[in-house]
C-alpha cells in the first residue's frame, strides 16, 4: 500500500467515525443512549486526536438532557502540590456541557461555550475517579446554560461546581 493509499483509508476511517457519532448524537438528542451505544460513542469520538483523548475522559451516560463523563486522575493532571489542577475540571465542564448543548440543540447546529465559571471545593488526588455531569438550567433558542457537577466516585462528595453557558451557533458544523 503507498503512502497515498495510507492517507485514503485514514481519512476513509475518520469521515466512517465522524458519522457513527454524528448518528448516535441524533440518536442522543431524543433518548438516552444504552450501554453499547455509548461505548461505540466513545469509540467514535476517540478515533481522532481532541481534548477527551488528551484528558483521558470517557462519557458513561448521553441523552437529551444529561450527559456525563468520568476520568481517573493521573500524576499528568496535577498541579505541583500533588492535587488536580481546577483547568482540568473546568475542561470536564466544557467537554460534558458542549456534548449536552449539542444534543439538547437537536445535535445540528453547532454550539460553544462563552463563560465557564467553576468553584473548586475540595481536591482530589491521583487515583481518585472525577464523574462530571451536566444537566440544564436553561434552554434557550440561541443560549443554553448548564450546571456541572463534579464528584469524586468512591464518596459521592462534590469536589467542584461548574456553570457553563453555551451559544448555540446555526448553519456551523463541527470540523473534526
């Protein structure tokens, strides 16, 4: 196989896994998606390089209105103090809250987030397993604000609070 061969079938690969999340996002938008469902999700969204990947988050529920994710911290989300850097949370809340928006948006036009305010109020450690989820304070036309908990998994304890407002962009696809 040449080098142009190679290329073909990647971007064939990428546009087959575009389209598998572009399809169960639709799916997402009117009922919660099932455990197979979800793991194809994240199959999906982890084929190419993005934020998840780098974070190491995995969704575990995606629906109409909530959708959560979860990671383990590792010695890479630190901060020098031995605790998890707030940048961390406050990107959980973008990944979990962007996801919810465009679902509740009907999984169409493209959303972003335009303020992302999180109070941080106790750490968490390495080994500790963050579950972030978002659910809605307010739908709008053009504007969708979210709340975001953040728990640590083995206390249930809320480890940081996230409010994210979201613009809801018509006629912009995501590019991936």
């Amino acid at each position: 196989m040449n080098d142009n061969s190679h290329a073909d079938v990647s971007k064939d690969a990428k546009r087959a896994a575009l389209l598998k999340f572009q399809q169960l996002s639709e799916i997402a938008a009117q009922q919660d998606l099932d455990d197979s469902q979800i793991a194809q999700f994240n199959k999906a969204n982890r084929f190419d390089t993005n934020f998840d990947v780098v974070m190491g988050s995995q969704y575990i529920e995606v629906g109409p209105r909530k959708v959560a994710l979860r990671v383990e911290i590792t010695a890479e989300h630190l901060q020098p103090w031995g605790i998890t850097h707030g940048g961390l949370l406050a990107a959980l809340a973008e990944s979990a809250g962007s996801v919810a928006s465009y679902l509740a948006a009907g999984a169409e036009p493209a959303v972003m987030g335009t303020s992302n305010h999180t109070d941080f109020l106790r750490p968490s450690v390495k080994g500790d397993v963050i579950v972030s989820t978002a659910t809605p304070e307010h739908l709008g036309r053009s504007t969708h604000l979210w709340r975001i908990e953040h728990k640590n998994e083995a206390t249930g304890k809320l480890v940081a609070l996230t409010q994210l407002k979201t613009a809801v962009v018509p006629n912009l696809k995501p590019k991936r």
